[in-house]
C-alpha cells in the first residue's frame, strides 16, 4: 500500500513481506514493531442466546476469544505481544448495566491479558445507539507487540521443504465457523441444549474460550526455537496452511484429534470431511512451520505450556498444495485466495 | 492497572503518568511506543441521512474523522503516528457493495494517512449482522506511534504555572456533540438542509471533517518546541482543558471565533455560554500548554501548518478551575471527572 513509504520520514521502513500477513511490521531500528486490530465476530450472539436459556453470563470466555484473535494473529509475525486495548462498542450504555455481564467481561479481558504476559492499556467502550443493536456488543481489540531480537521476525523467507508442521491443539470452535453453528442451533429440537457429549450441551461447548497461544510462542524463543513461519488456524480451516505465498507441497500424515463439538458439527451439518477441514479448525488452531529438527521439541515446548501438540507433516518441494493423507483430501492453490 | 506490571517479564515498563491519560504508553528502552484505539461515534448516521437528501457520499470525510479520533489522541502525549490500523465493523457484507460509499471510505482514509504520514497497516472488515444494525457501520481506528526521543514525552509532569495556553482551531463540530445536533436536525422543519450560512446546510456543516493535528505537533518538534502538555478538545468540551491531575488555575483572555455550526447549534438548542463550552468546542479543537517564550511561535508553526491557532491564556498558580474570562465563565475541579 502506498501509505508505507511515509514511515522514511520518521527514518523507519515497513517490513514489505508482512503486507498480507496476520500483523502489520514496521522496522524501527533496534526491533521490529508489530500491530493490528481484529474483531471477535458473532460468536457474542451465541453467549447472549445462553444467557437466556441458562441465566448465566458467557462474557469471560468472550473476552478471552477476543483478545485471542488479536494475540493469535499478532505472534505468527514472531512479534511478543505487548499492549492490548479493548473496543467495546455497545448498542447503548445500558449493556454495562448488567453488573453480572459487564464485570465478567472485564475479568476475562483481564485474565486473558495475565495469560499473556500483556499490559491492558486502556480502550475505548462507545455507547453506539442506532449503529449497534439494541442489548448487543461489537467487541474488538488491538494489539502492539515487539519483534525484539529482529531474528524472531517469521514471515516466511526461512520457510523450505524439508521443515516440520506441528499443529497445536484447539479447544473448540474458537470463534470461526460459528455462522453455520448458529443455523444449526435454528434446525436442532433442542437448540444450544443439545447434548454434544452426556455431560456438555452445543452452546456450552461453542463458548469453550479460544486457546491463547502466545506462551507457546514465547516459550520456544526460550528454548532457542525461531519458528519458520507460523499460521493461525482461523477462517478457512485448514487452507490456512497454505497462506505463505511460495509454492510448497503441504503433507499432513497425522490429523489431531477432532473436539467433540466440531465432530457434531460436521455430522449434522452433513460435511465430508473437505469441506469441514476447509472450514472449521478441525482440533488445530495453530500451525507453527519449523526445522524438521526442532519439531519434536516444538511439540515438548507446547505441552510444557499446557498446550497439546503433534507433528502433523512436512512440507516438500513440488505444486502448491495440502495434502491431508490420512483423510484423503488435497487442497490446491486455488483454495485460498487472501491477497 | 495490574496487567501492567507483565511488561517486566519482557524488559520493559509502562509510563504510569499514561493511564488516564489519551493514549498508553511503554518504556521500550531507546524510546517509548504509544498505542490507542478510537471509535468514531455516531457521526456517520448524519452521513447516512444526508446521503438519503442528497445523494452524495460523505464518507470521505467520516474516514477523516475516525482517524483524527486516534491521531488526536495519541499526539497528546508526545508522539509521532507511525501505524494506522482501520477497524470497519459493517452490518452486512452488502454495505461495501455500495461502490461509490466504500471508494469514498477508502479514498478519505489513505488521504487522512498522508496528510498525518502514517503507514496504513490493514485492519479488518468484518460483517456482523445481528450485532452491527443492518445498513450502518461501525468505525474506529487503533494507531501506534513512538514518542522519539523521549524528551518529547509529554503526560504532563512539565506543566507549571506561567505556562502559556495555545488553542488550535476547530473545522466544526468535529466528532463531539453528534447526538445533539441530531436531535435538533429532528426538530428542525428543514432538517439538515436548514441554512447556517447562506451557503451551506446544517449537514453539510456537521460532515466537515475533523482537523488532523499531528502535522502541527510534529512541525512544532522541528522547530525545537515541546508541549509541556496537551489537551484533545471533545466530549466535556473546553472542560477538556482542566484534564491534568495537578492543581492549577488556568485563565484565559482571549476566545477563538466561534465556528458558524457550533453558533448555531447554541442558538437552537438554547445553551448558555457555559453549557456550550461544558459540550462542544467552540472553534478550539486541541490545546497546547507550553512554556510562555514559545506561544507566539507555537501559533505561526501551526499557522504554517494551515492550522489557526491563538494564544488563548495562562496558567497560574492557585485552585483547580478554568476562567473563561471573555464569557464570564468558570469550571472548577468538579467538572471533570474522567479517572
């Protein structure tokens, strides 16, 4: 974008490669300087629908799947995750009345930012009558983190067949997919109380918080691990595997487990597995690209930080493309178009 | 807040004189990083109706006003603008059909990020109906910046009695006061298309774009001035002025003209003087206090700048208020009350 070579007048240059990528790199000298502002979606409706057939507040596990967007998105840059601010749009100032509701969003802002090693800076929480819905709330955060030493820098020039892809672990749906997930609650007789598993019913295993993978990242600088390149498992499913724009061959030999309420999913939207994998996370949230010698210790990194982990595959010279061997199922180029 | 003290995991320290303060900001090392993220509010439902009267698109300028709204803000504490990211939240995907709307939007958005010469990093676009109200957008922008060196840093702790008061001029009523212009457009027989100057409606008057500010803040340090403190002029109005924590009295002798719109707002909404400078700007839409031997120079740099500017009073020692001398005005300490 032609806005980047405004940053020479303040002797600083944009790190090109980032353009199209999760996070935006601005080169500042000593370290490299990455940010970003990410919305969390409709997965808020889900949280207002269950408050009314249970009487409970969702709202901290709404917040932790806010900031994730933002944290998840900021890190595949290599960046540390500094300042978080909160966007809390509300549809008026009567939303924060609800004490049970509005405190519950405060105390997992606050536990996600604990999480993450990240200071809360401020924010902003706009009253938006006739902009917002009447009761509802656009909830979005930014997020400024440091790329500190410049060698952490990951935006895919290190990435070359031969490297291992170690998939993290999801804890649910995270907060993509969740417009078909809604529909289906529509079709399902017992809507959100749907049993996905005797003991966990659709909407509860929908509001399961997305996991913050930030202490993984950092937790692998720390063991002297730079990851190659990394993608955040988000909208688009697996394709996400393929953002890096060079031509790889992707080959998966191993799938993670599929959560329960991803599994129901499928099965009752009437999925084949393509178009679940090109969908939902399918049990990956993240994907980290890493020397093949350092993938089994990425994996040991990960659970060390409560995170499962498996080495999924490896990546080859040959044509753009995501093979997932043990589903049969091949992704090509054409699959995803971000640029 | 507690979340700060997570930056000594990584080094670092956040500048506390920034909580309460418009934008946060970090101690990185060679110099600190400032970040803020800011909605627009609810002017663009005056876009929106006066696209139903006229036709024509105004988000050019809303694209303006979202930006200045971040811009504004994270100069007050010393910085420079690096990193503008847009957070367009729209009731549904169709709003960017509107071909013309959307060029404008992005039209009016890179010119504001060259105008303030920041580096436009991406953002988001998300559709949320259900949460967004169908056919509107919800705006706002989070930027980044460095406060470089760090003598410029400016939270406040240089401020002292003899300190001069510089207002820089206002394009109209800016991005405050929305809901009540509304309003009157509402008990106005003509609407927005009442005349305030023989030449221009009340909408059109409103939809001037809010002035950017950092091309003066940023030619001031060029010329070897630094604010002791700075004050963004909008919701509270001039009451704004009494933002600093410290006790001080802060008299002023002369007003700047009083923008048409504003004027005229007073009259039709019935203000006295000190309702209208307890909301509104009134032709002042940013301060800057400075020490008395740079005033007049602190006017023709901005003046140099396009900007208008006066050098409106003093600071002096005594209890915490605000003398509006011209008007026969006072606040006092009880005001303002933002911590």
């Amino acid at each position: 974008m032609a806005t980047g070579g405004h940053l020479a007048k303040h002797g600083f240059s944009e790190v090109a490669a980032s353009r199209g990528e999760s996070a935006y790199v601005v080169d500042v000298g000593p370290f490299y300087i990455a940010s970003i502002v990410e919305c969390l979606g409709s997965k808020a409706l889900v949280a207002d629908e269950m408050n009314k057939l249970t009487g409970k507040s969702y709202y901290d596990s709404i917040a932790q799947d806010t900031i994730a967007m933002a944290i998840n998105d900021l890190i595949t840059v290599g960046a540390t995750p500094l300042v978080v601010q909160a966007y809390w749009a509300a549809g008026g100032s009567d939303w924060f009345s609800d004490g049970q509701r509005a405190q519950a969003l405060v105390a997992g802002w606050k536990r996600a930012c604990d999480i993450c090693k990240v200071s809360w800076g401020g924010g902003e929480t706009p009253a938006l009558a006739g902009i917002v819905a009447d009761g509802r709330i656009d909830l979005a955060a930014s997020c400024t983190g440091l790329i500190n030493p410049k060698q952490r820098l990951s935006v895919g020039d290190k990435l070359a067949p031969g490297d291992s892809i170690v998939l993290l672990a999801s804890s649910g749906i995270h907060a993509n997919g969740l417009s078909l997930a809604r529909k289906l609650a529509e079709r399902l007789p017992q809507g959100y109380l749907t049993p996905v598993t005797p003991n966990l019913n659709f909407g509860e295993a929908l509001l399961a918080p997305t996991v913050l993978y930030s202490p993984v990242t950092e937790a692998l600088y720390e063991a002297g691990i730079t990851p190659h390149y990394c993608a955040n498992i988000t909208g688009h499913g697996w394709r996400k595997l393929l953002r890096h724009p060079a031509t790889h061959t992707y080959r998966i030999h191993t799938v993670p487990e599929v959560t329960p309420v991803l599994k129901f999913i499928q099965e009752h939207a009437r999925q084949d597995d393509k178009e679940a994998y090109s969908t939902l996370n399918m049990g990956a949230g993240f994907a980290l690209f890493v020397k093949a010698a350092d993938a089994q210790r990425t994996v040991e990194v990960a659970k060390s930080q409560g995170v499962e982990a498996i080495v999924a595959g490896q990546i080859e010279a040959g044509q753009k493309k995501l093979i997932i061997e043990p589903l049969n199922i091949e992704f090509g180029d054409e699959a995803l178009q971000l640029r």
